[in-house]
C-alpha cells in the first residue's frame, strides 16, 4: 500500500510564522530572533521570506483585507507569510492539499478574477512596499536609493567651516529642515534627481551629521583624507548623543570594535577626559591606532594596548566618583575590572584587549 501523501506545512512557514510573531511583538530585531531558532538548516529561507515581508507588510495587510482571509485564518502569522511567498517571493505555494495553502490560493484567484487581473499580475500590490504616504521613510526605502552619512570630526574642523569648505568645492547645500516630514520630503525629492549634481544636508536629529547621496565619492576628498570627516552610518553615532557625557568624564567603552562610536566620543568631550575601551578583536589593534592618529583624538603620542592585568584597581573611589556611565551587563563588567590602571591626565584613549 502507497504511503499517504505529507499534506502537512513546510516547516519554512511554520517556523517563521514563531519567529514572525516573536520579532512583531517583542520588537527584536529579525536577524537576532532567527538566529536564536534551533532550525539551523531554515535559516537562510526563513530570513529571505520574513525580510520580504517586512518589506511589503503593508501590502500583504491590504491583500489579506481586500480577500477577508483574516477572518477564518487559523494562524495570521502562517497566513502572511503565505500571502508574501505568492505574491512577492516564489510566486507559487507548495501544490500540496493544505487547508491553509488552500485557503490563500482560493483568495488569490477569487481576487484575479473579480478584478479581471491575469494570474500572477496583482502590479497593485507591486508598488506599494511599506508605504503608507508618498513622503514617508518606507517610500524612501521602497525606491531602494540610500545615503551616505558623514559625521563632522569637531576635533579637527567646525561644522560651519567644513560646510564652507564644501560649499567651495561645488556642492550644493539643501536648506536645513524644520521638520521630520520636511526632511524626507527633501531626501526624496533630491535622490529622485539625475542632474549631475552633489547634494548634502544637515542631518534632521545629530548636529554633527551631514548627509550625502550615496554616489558621493569622498575617498580621494581632501576633507576626508585629512580626517576632517568619518563616513560612519547614522545609526552607530546616536549612542553618543544619547550618553551625552561632557568634558572630563570617565567613560568605559565595553563593545568598542571597531572604534566608530569611541572617537566619536572623544570629539563630544572635545578631547578632554578618559576613555576606557575594552575591544575583543585583536585585529583592530592595527587599524584602531591609525584611525586615532588621523582623528587627532589625543594629543600624546602612541597608543597603549595592553592586555588586561587583573592585579591592576581602576576601581578606586577616587576614579569611580569621575565615572560617567558603566555598562552593568555581567560579561562586560568582568572585562571591565581586569583593565589596567586608569591613566592620569587628559587627552587619553587606553584601549584594552581582552580575551
């Protein structure tokens, strides 16, 4: 007797429907959850379908609403993932009797022929990824333009003085926005361009952020060569301005590879207090004392990389009262009381390598 035919889900739905409904309502980022799934093997899969989800979730919503699916769905996290695998990704389902499979497929050809669309044609949902107004961020995205943030090194020159110097040279400043909305407006509106043009603006939140279109080319540019500027992405520049510690504070960076966010700290206490960098991939120890001589991040010499010496006391009471913020995660405290002694003086970053 022939063995019964395996009507079940793929486990590619299954498994990413949990991740799915982990990374919406937990707020994790995507990757974190998936990789925390013990189905190593579904991994790639799962992460290609989710991202595409992510990606035209408001599409798939708008679908799922158009068709009524979500009124008999026994999973809503299965059933999105369905409607994003047929209408963004392989554009077919598994041809298995599956009541859930089942369930979209019916939907999707009712949908076809009430609006009179060929199969495999639904160009409504096509152009709709994210987007819930013509100006907003997820817009932006959709049109798969990118920007290029570059973060001022107020070590080395002011704001106002590398806008001049830009200014100089030919690019064209965009006005300042007065407004979140304004300013997407505006990053829309210039990335649509084609005229041969460089374009920049001032960053809406970071002061000390300026930002370019993605084609800008600084790698020969003399502000950049000089390290006047740092190309570092938006994102990895907010836990300074967050932090916000002013001049002469004690500072323990526990995470400090590569050493973006670390200079940028020493700009934002204008070169004045201690940094404590604890950095466990010892191939930065060439590439993060290059990028400080560059910076002007100090004004000694030379830069200390020593491995932790757990007979060494930074934590005396003298240097704890300086102590502008520690990081209380257990593993990285424990790196944190094996540094070396905490050097006297301004104008230091010590970087130490651990284990």
């Amino acid at each position: 007797m022939a063995p019964a035919s395996d009507n079940r889900l793929p486990r590619v739905y299954k498994e990413g429907a949990k991740v799915l409904k982990e990374v919406l309502e937990s707020k994790r980022g995507l990757k974190d959850v998936i990789y925390s799934n013990r189905n190593k093997a579904l991994h790639t899969k799962m992460f290609a379908l989710l991202n595409k989800y992510l990606d035209y979730q408001n599409s798939v919503g708008k679908f799922i609403e158009e068709t009524s699916l979500g009124k008999n769905a026994k999973d809503e996290f299965v059933m999105k993932l369905l409607c994003t695998e047929l209408l963004y990704g392989k554009k077919r389902l598994p041809p298995i009797e599956n009541h859930a499979i089942k369930n979209v497929q019916n939907a999707y050809k009712q949908y076809c022929d009430e609006n009179n669309i060929a199969d495999g044609n639904i160009s409504i949902f096509e152009t709709t990824a994210n987007c819930d107004s013509p100006n907003s961020y997820e817009h932006f995205i959709a049109t798969k333009k990118k920007l290029r943030y570059v973060r001022v090194n107020t070590l080395m020159i002011s704001k106002e003085d590398l806008i001049s110097t830009l200014v100089s040279d030919g690019f064209v400043e965009i006005p300042k926005s007065n407004s979140y909305d304004e300013f997407l407006t505006l990053i829309i509106e210039y990335t649509a361009r084609t005229v041969n043009e460089e374009y920049f603006v001032q960053d809406y939140h970071l002061d000390d952020v300026l930002v370019f279109l993605q084609s800008t080319n600084f790698h020969d540019y003399a502000p950049y060569t000089s390290g006047s500027i740092f190309l570092q992405d938006k994102a990895s520049c907010f836990p300074t301005h967050l932090l916000s510690p002013p001049p002469n504070s004690v500072v323990f960076d526990t995470c400090a590879a590569p050493g973006n966010k670390t200079l940028h700290l020493a700009a934002y206490m204008k070169n004045q207090g201690n940094i404590i960098c604890v950095k466990q991939e010892c191939l930065s120890q060439r590439t993060f004392p290059e990028l400080v001589a560059t910076l002007n991040c100090w004004s000694r010499p030379g830069i200390e990389a020593q491995p932790p010496d757990s007979k060494s006391n930074m934590f005396t009471p003298e240097v704890l009262r300086k102590v502008y913020a520690v990081d209380k995660d257990p593993k990285r405290f424990k790196y944190m009381k094996e540094v070396v002694e905490l050097a006297n003086g301004s104008d230091v970053v010590e970087t130490i390598f651990s284990d």
